[in-house]
C-alpha cells in the first residue's frame, strides 16, 4: 500500500522538490509564511501536541509535550536538529537532506518559532559532506528570500540557522554528547538531570529532535491535525521512513503509515521484494543495531511503537535489518558488538571494559572457533554487568546484539563449544565440559 500523498518523501510526488521554487509551487514555505505572520507560537506547539507526533529519533516521545518541557521565560533557548545518523542501518536522514532539503529546513524553522528561538543548529554527522553543502545552499536560499534572518516578513521575528559538521562519532548522536560537541568539547555523555530543556546548550534551555520528526512540522502545520492523523494508529499518528537492508530483494528507504505488519514491509513487491533467492527470514533487528532481535514468527508484528515493543523489541530509529538462514548469531552478534566497543566514548568503566571483553570473546569464539569452557557463562555474566549499569545508551545498546543472539539461538553457541571440544578429543587433549549458564 502506497501514499498517495508522501509525508516525509515528496521527492516520490515531485521529483524536483530539492529546488526552492518547485518547492514553494508546492505549498512549501506557505505554514511558516502563516505561522509567524497570523499564529502564536503557542499555537504551534498545541497543533504538534495534538497531532501525536513522536520523535522519530528512537525514543518515540511525544514531541509536543517534549516543547512543553521549557520552563517559561528563560531565554535564550535552542533548538538542535540531530543529524548525527550512525546507527548501523539507518539511512533515512540523508535522502531527506539530499532530495528534500527544504523541507527539513522549513520544519527547523517552525519549531524555533514554536518554542521561541532565535538560533538553531543542524548538526550534522562528519562524513555527510556532500550533504551539508545541500542543506548549506538551502540555507542560503532561505535567508534571500527573507525567510530566515532580521524582521522575517516584517514580524520581528530573527531566526538564524547553521549547519555543523561533526568528526564521526556515533556517541555524539546522544544527545548530551552532541551539546558537548557543538560547544568544542570532547563527545561525550552528560549526567542527567539537568535535562537539556532546562539547562542544554551553554546552560540554556534546548529542544533537540532528529531530521525526521522535524520535517514533520511543516506537514502537520499545512495539512491540520486531522489529516495528519488519518495515518498511522491511535497511539502512533503519521507515517516512519523504514531504511530496509539485509538479505532483502530491494533494500531501500520506504515511508509506509504506522501499523503496517512487518511482512509487507519484507515481502511486498513495492517494498522489500521478498528474501533473496527465496531464502528463509531468520533475523529481524527493526530497530537499528541496538534494538533486541525478532525472528521470524513476528512477521506480522505491527510497525508501530506499541506493536514492536510488545513483540519484545523497540523501533527505535526504524532501521529494519532483515538476514536469512545463511548467516551465524554468534557473528552477528560480534560484527555489531565490534561497532559499539569501536564508538564507545570510554566515559563510563561498564561500557569501555564491557564492550572490550564482549568483542574478545567473541571474536575468539564466532570467528576463529576456538572457545573455552565458561564462554557461554562469561558472555552472559559481562552483558549482566553492563545492563542498566552504563552511563548513557551506548553500554545499553551493545548488550542488545549478545544478549539477543544468546537468547534465541543458543544452540550455534554451544555447536561452536562441541566443535572446539572434539578438534581437542581429536589432538588428544582433555574435553571441555559444556557450560551454558
């Protein structure tokens, strides 16, 4: 099932919507024009509450109210548009920058006049170069249009946005790590509270929502609440731009209504196309590296927040990373755990020393087959120490892959200790004794 009216992917409707002019053709531009001149922000803000919009950036809380968290007349206040995508699977970010650039900035720029801010900042992750030179350029046309800058349309209203460009961490897609970052500091998690809505960017109060959820804005703003609402569920409105990958016939960024079962997303010819080479579903992580795994008996599982998380996984940053019957858990589960002990920021000892040894063993067990007789014990007890015992996600995130691989597939783990325990029967040396808790 297609939209016939794209929310977040309006390149499928106008192929050159990156252009301002095509752009303001299409109703661009046309909710902030009557926002700063005819609405409060207030209003706004009511209008985004209403329409149920969800941060799109994991978490899935309910941006409006996340607006609402401001204390009252402290000023000046930030907003930050989080475009440090790094979570491995995750590509939606930059085909909205690269084909629908205005968009986004459209969306910045209503929610700074939302909350009532006068700078705002994208930042950006490092290697998205081409990319900031778009949104650069977007930028640029904006502030000669008047739209952006002194006295928008003769309002009084200055906003000014910018763009900037991180070196590649994926810790600075946290998002006290990325305040860090934007004030020239290292990337690396604050303690919380203060929350950033009270004391964020230089100790004033900052909203922080990813690309997605703000180019939302504009739409909801356009189109009114009931419209907006006539996607989606109840409790998840609107629609996700789903960054598909894996073993699937089409991979690709789809933007499909929230509720959507899980099997179309995989197996409609206009989406995923179906398993390559018609091999089974084996492993299905919906929400990025760091969500817990499904298989596949959650093929008809809901593509919304509740659906997912009641299926025992979350949808995070809705990187759904589908693989067949070819691969091993326990290699997954390392090539992940690689990721995270190679960003970790080492702030924290549970992460830094946690991802290290989860890796180590691993590696030693899934890639060179050699293990020894409390492996399987090991790696559970590491991933129980770091669990709720790290100072920000990341910690968490890296327990995700072991733990799930551990979970529903412990059988190609104590295969490897068989194996290893005859190849020594074999050299004549003494048996490993299986331990699996």
């Amino acid at each position: 099932m297609g939209l016939s009216d794209y929310i977040i992917m309006r390149e499928l409707n106008f192929p050159d919507i990156n252009r301002f002019e095509r752009y303001c053709q299409v109703g661009g531009w046309e909710a902030y024009r009557t926002a700063v001149k005819e609405q409060t922000p207030a209003t706004i803000v009511q209008m985004v509450k209403e329409a149920g919009l969800r941060g799109r950036g994991g978490a899935g809380f309910p941006t409006g109210i996340k607006w609402s968290f401001l204390p009252k007349d402290v000023f000046p206040r930030y907003l930050l548009c989080n475009c440090d995508e790094s979570e491995p699977g995750t590509f939606n970010n930059h085909q909205i920058i690269d084909r629908n650039p205005h968009q986004l900035i459209e969306g910045v720029a209503l929610s700074a006049y939302a909350i009532e801010c006068h700078t705002a900042y994208i930042y950006m992750r490092g290697e998205f170069a081409a990319a900031a030179l778009t949104l650069e350029q977007a930028i640029d046309e904006a502030y000669r249009a008047g739209l952006l800058g002194k006295n928008i349309l003769g309002t009084g209203y200055d906003l000014d946005i910018y763009v900037h460009r991180g070196a590649g961490a994926y810790i600075c897609g946290e998002e006290t790590a990325l305040m860090e970052s934007l004030e020239g500091k290292i990337g690396q998690p604050r303690l919380k509270p203060p929350f950033p809505a009270v004391a964020g960017l230089y100790g004033k109060p900052t909203i922080i929502n990813n690309v997605e959820t703000l180019a939302n804005v504009p739409r909801i703003v356009e189109k009114g609440v009931a419209w907006y609402r006539s996607h989606g569920t109840e409790k998840s409105p609107g629609t996700k731009c789903f960054s598909l990958s894996g073993h699937v016939n089409r991979p690709g960024n789809y933007e499909l209504p929230f509720g959507v079962p899980l099997r179309d997303l995989i197996e409609s010819p206009e989406y995923g196309g179906g398993m390559k080479g018609g091999r089974p579903v084996k492993i299905i992580i919906p929400g990025g590296a760091s969500a817990p795994w499904l298989t596949a008996k959650h093929l008809d599982v809901p593509l919304d927040y509740e659906g997912v998380a009641a299926a025992g996984s979350m949808l995070g940053s809705g990187a759904v990373i589908v693989l067949n019957d070819t691969v091993k858990a326990p290699h997954v589960a390392y090539k992940m755990d690689e990721f995270f002990k190679h960003e970790s920021c080492g702030k924290c000892t549970p992460c830094r020393e946690g991802t290290h040894w989860l890796v180590k063993v691993l590696h030693r067990l899934a890639e060179e087959g050699h293990a020894e007789p409390d492996d399987i014990p090991t790696l559970h007890g590491i991933y129980r120490q770091m669990a709720g015992n790290c100072f920000c996600l990341l910690g968490e995130s890296a327990v995700m892959p072991i733990k799930s691989a551990l979970e529903l597939f412990p059988e190609e783990f104590e295969a490897i200790i068989k194996a290893s325990n005859e190849r020594h029967q074999r050299n004549g040396a003494h048996a490993i004794p299986l331990r699996v808790s």
